[in-house]
C-alpha cells in the first residue's frame, strides 16, 4: 500500500509548522498533527507572542505615566488590566489564525489530536473525542517542544503558584510577586508585573542573573532593573511556600544549603516559577520505537536530526540546543530539506539571543567568559549609548554594545548589545557573522544617521581603538 503522506509532523510550533510549509513548498505531501486546538505551539499560544504583547503594553503604560512629561506631553495613564489581557489574547488570534491560513494555503492537512509515534512511518492519532485514527507516511518529523520545569513540593496551580503560562493571564495584579529563577522567563514576565504595580523579588540559585549571557551585560542589565524598583536575592532557593488566605510565606533559603547563611521568609500574593523548560515527549511513545533520549530527556539526532530510527526526525526544543523559537524554525527548514534529498544546515554559531526587558539584550556569539575558557585572544570595542546621538534625543541612552574580535584576523566572534531596540540592532551582526565577516568590515559599512545602529559601528571602530564619538 502506497504512503499516505511523504511527512507527518508532530506539533505546529515554529518548529514545526515552518518544517511542513518548507517539505510542501518542495512538493511532499503533508500532515501536521497537533493536539492544542490551535497551531502555533508555545511560541504563540503561551509563549513569545503574549509575553511580548504584555511587555509592549506594560511599557507603554510606563512611558506614558513617566516618560512622556519630560517630551511636553501631559498624561494621566490608568490601568484597564482586563483590556490589557483582551489585547494580548487578540494579538495571540491574530497570530495563530496566520498560521492556519499558512498550512492551508500550502495543502498541509492540519489533524487536530494527540499524535503517538507507533514506528517507523506509521502515526496514531487519538482525536478530542475518542476517536483513534492510524497514519502511514514516509518520514516522521517529531517537534513537540517543552514544557515547563517543576520544583518538587511547589504544586502550580495557576492561581497562587503559576508558571509562565498562568502568568500571562493573571486577572488581578498582585501586590507582591515573588519569581523563583532570574533567566529569561522571570526578567520577562517580572518586568511585566512590576511595571503594572507588583512589587517583584527575584530569587535566583546562581550568584548572578541569566547565566550564560555575557557577566559585563547581565550585571548592567541587573543594576538597570534594580534602578527600576526590581528586587533580587541572589545565592538563594525557594524551599517552601505556606499558602494561606492571610497571605503566602515564602521560605528562602542560602542556595548551599548552609544553615548559618541568609535565609528569610517573603510574603508573595504570587510565585512565578521559571526555572527552565524541559523536553516534551509525553505520551508519544517512544519507548517502543528505539527512539533515544539523552541524560537529560532531549530526543537524540544526528546532524541530519535524524534519530536512531531511520525515517524520525526531530528537531526544536525537543532537541538540544537553544530552546528559542528561531532555533526551532531553521531545524525545521533544515530537516524538510534534508527528508526532500536536499542539503539542510542550520549554523549554531551565530543563533541571536534576545531578552525583552527595557533595555532590551540582544547578544549572538560567544562571551568573554566563553572565549577566555576557550583560550581565543580576542579584542574588546565597546561603545555606549550615552555617545550615541538618536539615543540622547529619544533619552534611552542605558546600555552599550561590546564586540569581540579575534586578535589576529579581526573576525567578529561575538556582538553583545544591552539597549534600547536591541532585539532590532543584532541582526546585522548575525548577518555579518553568518559571512565571516571582520570589525573593520562592520567598521567600514556606513550606518544612517541619526540611528541607534550607529553604535554598532562605533563599537566595530573601538576594536581597532578608533571610534569616533567617544
Ligand atoms: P512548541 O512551540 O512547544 O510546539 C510544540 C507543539 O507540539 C505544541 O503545540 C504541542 O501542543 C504539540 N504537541 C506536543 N505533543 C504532541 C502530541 N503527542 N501530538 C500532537 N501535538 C503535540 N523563544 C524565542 O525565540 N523568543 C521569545 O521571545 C520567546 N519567548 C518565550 C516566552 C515564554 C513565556 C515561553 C514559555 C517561551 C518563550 N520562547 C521564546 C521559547 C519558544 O516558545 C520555544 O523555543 C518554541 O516554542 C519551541 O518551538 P517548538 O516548535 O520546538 O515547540
Ligand atoms: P532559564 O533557563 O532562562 O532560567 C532559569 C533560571 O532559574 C536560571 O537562572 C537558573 O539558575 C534558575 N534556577 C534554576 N533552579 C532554581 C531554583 N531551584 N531556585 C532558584 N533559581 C533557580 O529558564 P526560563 O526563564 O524558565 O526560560 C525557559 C526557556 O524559555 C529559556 O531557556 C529560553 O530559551 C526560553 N525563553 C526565551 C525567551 C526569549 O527568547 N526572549 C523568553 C522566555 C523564554
């Protein structure tokens, strides 16, 4: 019996959606099988497009309550939370219905259900109501991303202890918020609600905030915050949280575990827990199929992304890697051209990292941490924005760009920017670095003026020790 489809994708999240649009852009024929009722996976039902709605919204409620008097412009902003929230969820419509239209347009079949990988080629699918259905393709893709990372003896309910999906939706704001984890998650959505009115404590295990970015940044990024009314307690765990309608306590505890150390009680209205995202492989079925995991319950792939069966594929957050949206879409369309004959590649060297705090960071590369472990010589040029003239007028002068060239061929190795519309600036960089590119070529490409950008060749210019402005 001829295949049904050439693919099956398991999950429509940026991994997977992008995958099936490029196997049907190269003549395969298609099913995607999701279990959500809408596509888009977390990115954007729970993920980077609400978070971002809200951090918009919140920021412009900022603005105009104290950034506005300073232009001439008088304005007594209030809070409409509910209204808020609508706008959220409709930029999330918005963005899902694109989806569906995307599948449609390009004859994927979309299955709504829970997808079960019973072996090589062959699919189930249990519908919403009961129904099962068996599938038979050529190549299986597997992209069902992550979930949420739990601690143990903190049961999320989403009303009192949430994880970042309850706290994109919740309907009162708290007085005091209390984020278990200083990464991306809890500076995000800490933001958000801080700048809605919570009072926000921040406990982190490490001693500093968002390991693996750049220290130089994260430490201006957390004074920055701070300047902002955000709390941290660094070196400190959550071991316990007493839920009571007089109010929640904390218990806070020296990350050691040392008994003398700094420990404290907190009272938090809400506990945000964002320690990290775990794998998604509930319930497929893998066991029986010889599909691998790692250590740590990520699907194994070859370069191909190819797992130890022959004909899956997985790619995205189910795999290692960066658990970032972008990640995921370039897997995607690497493994759909790879399953069509063709060859796909994705670059893990110049993947761009973004936290969407004001400032924002935007960093592609490697750290100074990075190339030190690593013994590179390399080269430091930083540039602030305070010397940048589009920043004095628009008054976002916080923040720099760093770039890191190496010593002998002056190859960028790494470009970090905590500012103001960062999240927009580092493409360029990638851009240069995905072509090899030098300081001196960054350097030498003339940037309009006034602009923001023009930072970024300043810094290139301090690599040789001959920016302009500073
Ligand atoms: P997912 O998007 O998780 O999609 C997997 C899909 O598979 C889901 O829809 C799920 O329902 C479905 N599925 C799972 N199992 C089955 C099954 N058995 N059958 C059928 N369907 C199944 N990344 C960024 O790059 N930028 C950001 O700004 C950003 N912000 C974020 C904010 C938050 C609050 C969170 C939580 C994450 C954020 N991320 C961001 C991370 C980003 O969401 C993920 O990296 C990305 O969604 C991973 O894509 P994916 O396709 O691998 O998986
Ligand atoms: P994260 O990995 O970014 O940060 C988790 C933080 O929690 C770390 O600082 C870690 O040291 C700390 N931690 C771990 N256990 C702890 C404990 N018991 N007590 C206190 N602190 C503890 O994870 P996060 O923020 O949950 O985000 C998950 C993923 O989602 C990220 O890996 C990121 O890739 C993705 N994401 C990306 C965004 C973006 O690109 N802008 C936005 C939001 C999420």
């Amino acid at each position: 019996m001829p295949e049904a489809y050439d693919l099956i994708v398991i999950g429509s999240g940026p991994g997977g959606y992008v995958c099936a649009i490029r196997a049907a852009q190269l003549g395969l024929k298609v099913a995607v099988v999701e279990k959500r009722a809408t596509h888009g996976g977390t990115c954007l039902n729970v993920g980077c497009i609400p978070s971002k709605a809200l951090l918009h919204a919140s920021h412009a409620l900022e603005e105009a309550g104290h950034g506005f008097a300073a232009m001439g412009i008088d304005a007594e902003p209030r809070l409409d939370l509910a209204r808020m929230l609508a706008f959220k969820d409709e930029g999330v419509k918005g963005n899902v219905d694109g989806v569906a239209y995307l599948l449609k347009k390009n004859k994927i079949e979309a299955i709504h259900g829970k997808a079960t990988v019973l072996g090589a080629g062959r699919v189930g699918v249990t519908f919403p109501n009961g129904d099962i259905q068996r599938l038979e393709c050529r190549s299986i893709v597997i992209a069902t991303g992550s979930d949420v990372a739990r601690l143990p003896g903190l049961d999320i309910d989403e009303q009192v202890i949430v994880s970042s999906t309850g706290a994109l939706s919740l309907p009162k704001v708290p007085k005091r918020l209390l984020v278990i984890g200083a990464g991306v998650i809890g500076l995000e959505l800490g933001s958000v609600w801080r700048r809605l009115g919570s009072e926000v404590l921040v406990v982190e295990f490490l001693d500093r905030i968002l390991p693996g970015t750049d220290a130089d940044v994260a430490r201006t990024l957390q004074r920055l915050l701070m300047k902002q009314g955000m709390k941290f307690k660094l070196s400190s765990k959550v071991t316990a949280v007493a839920r009571s309608p007089l109010g929640n306590k904390v218990a806070i505890e020296p990350a050691s575990g040392d008994s003398d150390g700094d420990g404290m009680m907190a009272d938090a209205d809400v506990v945000l827990v964002a320690v990290g995202r775990v794998p998604y492989t509930e319930g497929l079925g893998l066991e029986a199929t010889g599909v691998k995991l790692d250590n740590r319950r990520r699907i194994l792939v070859d370069q191909h992304f190819q797992t130890d069966v022959p004909g899956i594929y997985a790619i995205g957050d189910v795999i290692a890697g960066p658990m970032l949206a972008h990640k995921a879409e370039d897997e995607g369309m690497a493994a759909a051209e790879i399953i069509a004959g063709k060859a796909g590649h994705v670059n893990y060297d110049v993947i761009p990292n973004v936290i969407y705090t004001a400032p924002e960071v935007a960093t592609v590369g490697k750290s100074e941490e990075e190339l030190k472990a690593a013994g590179v010589a390399y080269r430091v040029g930083k540039f602030p924005f305070t010397a940048n003239g589009r920043a004095k007028v628009n008054r976002t002068t916080d923040g720099f760009v760093k770039i890191l060239a190496d010593a002998d061929t002056d190859r960028i190795l790494g470009v970090h920017i905590i500012a103001d519309q960062a999240s927009e600036m580092i493409a360029e960089s990638c851009v240069i670095m995905e072509f090899g590119g030098s300081a001196e070529d960054l350097a030498r490409t003339c940037h309009a003026h006034p602009t923001l950008t023009e930072a970024v060749k300043e810094a290139a210019l301090a690599v040789d020790r001959r920016a302009i402005h500073m």
